[in-house]
C-alpha cells in the first residue's frame, strides 16, 4: 500500500466524527457547520494568498480545505434532518397514520412481521395526518407488494428510537395496504425478485428459502425453524449482507489474470450498470452518482 492510498483517511476520520458528534448532540450541529464553514473559507483565502505572494502549490491547505468542507456538509446534513426526526418522535407510543415510501428490501423480523425502511410523506393520528418527511421502521403482516419504491398506507403503534438509529420511529402495524407499487425499474426488479423466489421454492428444503436471501438479499422465504437455526450457528451474517456475500466470493474464486485482462476490456460506463443492476435486486440502490 503507497502513500497515496491513504488520502481519504483524515477526511473519512474526520467526517465520521462530526457526523457522530452532531448525531448524539443535535443541538451543536449548526454551530458544527458554521465553524468548519467558516475555518474552510479562512484557510483557502490563506492558501490563495501564499500561493500569490511565494508562489507554493499549498497542497495540504488544499487538503484542510476539503475536510473542512466534508465536515461542514456533514453535519448540515444532520442540521437540516433533526426537525423532521424530532416532530415524529413526538408521536412515540401513540397509534399513528402514516404514508411512506419504502426505500429497502423486506424480511421478515423474529415476531413473524415483514420490516422495511421507509420514508414517510405523512404523519399523525388516523384520519389526520400531516406532512412529513423522517425516516422509520414499519413491520407489517406478511403480504405481497411491500418492495423498494412502493408507496404503502400503514396504521399501528409507534416506538420512538434513540438518536443513533437511522429510523426515528419503528411502527409496529395494525393495518397497511400498498397505495401504489413500485414504479418502473423498481417495479420490474421487484418482478424479477418475486419469479426468483417462486422459483427457488421449488428446489429442496431447506436450502430453497435460503437461496434468495443469498442471491438477491430477499430473506422472506427463510422459515422462522431455519433462522434460528442460522443464529445459534452464527451464519444470519450470510443473508444479513443482502446478497453481497455469493458476488464476491463468487468473485475471489474466479479471479485470474486471464479473467481480469479480459474484464478491463469492460467499459466503465456498462460496468456501472451491471453494478447498479445488482444493487437495485438487492434493495440497496440510492440515486446518485456511480
């Protein structure tokens, strides 16, 4: 490993720390931002001005610069996510109306329910609810249609959660129906991911549920009997990576130098779609850049 290898480290150090200081301490986060906004500004007007008078490159400042900036992003990032987490917070212990969009895979939770994450659009008592935009946890009964992208209605009692865990609610639901399915490329992944299932369950058991949680992180054929099993074994690890587990073992075994000359012939933009491809049947794509 050069030396070069390690210029992500002080930023992804120090945007990690922020993150974690202005997720435990809401309140600091602006303040966070401010100062690393402010102390990037100061030292790229310092680097201009060496730069003017001695002529230096002023890499390193260069450097501070950017994790100055990563860090300031950071924590207004979390500035702008603690009012929404804090309302629905509000409304721990309480029976709530919520409309959301699931932005992950499902499977299926030790209490028998199916759990997803979701970002709501609205929130509050039934028949009343109001915009909104936090993150939570809805488990539901088992049902078809809950996949990544759909927009689902659900009613049931909600637990707030502490400050580390992404969802601010966890919803344990009396009622839920899917309000409209997964669009477009969710929808067809979503298709794929259902035929995939049906399929596996036709191989023996009781390796036909495991399959797909293995393949496509879709765990909701495991048996309750088989997921146990799985836990007092410590093998829940080989589901719980949703699906990465069987691409890159798969991958370390068929590497040779052979393979990799003909896999650099690849071009970039195919292979990113291949990996987006992936994720998208694992549940785990966002939007953004590849």
């Amino acid at each position: 490993m050069r030396g070069r290898d390690l210029r992500l480290v002080p930023l992804a150090l120090a945007v990690w720390c922020v993150a974690l200081l202005c997720v435990l301490f809401p309140a600091v986060a602006w303040g966070c931002a401010a100062a690393c906004g402010l102390g990037a500004v100061g030292v790229l007007a310092s680097v201009v001005h060496r730069r003017n008078r001695q002529g230096k490159s002023g890499a390193r400042g260069g450097l501070v610069v950017v994790v100055l900036a990563a860090m300031a992003a950071a924590a207004v990032s979390v500035g702008f996510a603690v009012p929404e987490r804090e309302a629905a917070k509000g409304w721990d212990a309480r029976v709530v109306d919520i409309t959301a969009e699931v932005t992950s895979s499902a499977s299926i939770g030790r209490d028998g329910r199916v759990w997803f994450e979701a970002v709501t659009s609205t929130l509050g008592p039934p028949g009343r609810a109001v915009a909104s935009a936090a993150p939570v946890r809805l488990g539901v009964v088992p049902a078809e249609g809950f996949d990544l992208g759909a927009t689902v209605r659900v009613v049931g009692e909600s637990s707030a959660t502490d400050a580390v865990e992404r969802s601010a609610l966890v919803v344990f639901a009396s009622d839920a129906e899917v309000i409209s399915p997964a669009p477009g490329v969710f929808g067809a992944a979503a298709t794929i991911k259902s035929v995939f299932v049906e399929r596996s369950l036709r191989l023996p058991e009781p390796g036909n549920g495991l399959l797909p949680g293995l393949a496509v992180g879709d765990t909701r054929a495991v048996t309750a009997e088989l997921n146990d099993d799985m836990r007092t074994s410590g093998l829940s690890h080989l589901t719980a990576v949703s699906g990465d587990t069987v691409h890159k073992r798969g991958g370390s075994f068929m590497r040779s130098d052979r393979l990799n000359a003909r896999l650099t012939t690849v071009p970039s933009g195919e292979r990113n779609v291949r990996r987006r491809g992936r994720e998208l049947l694992r549940g785990s794509w966002t939007p953004g850049p590849p």
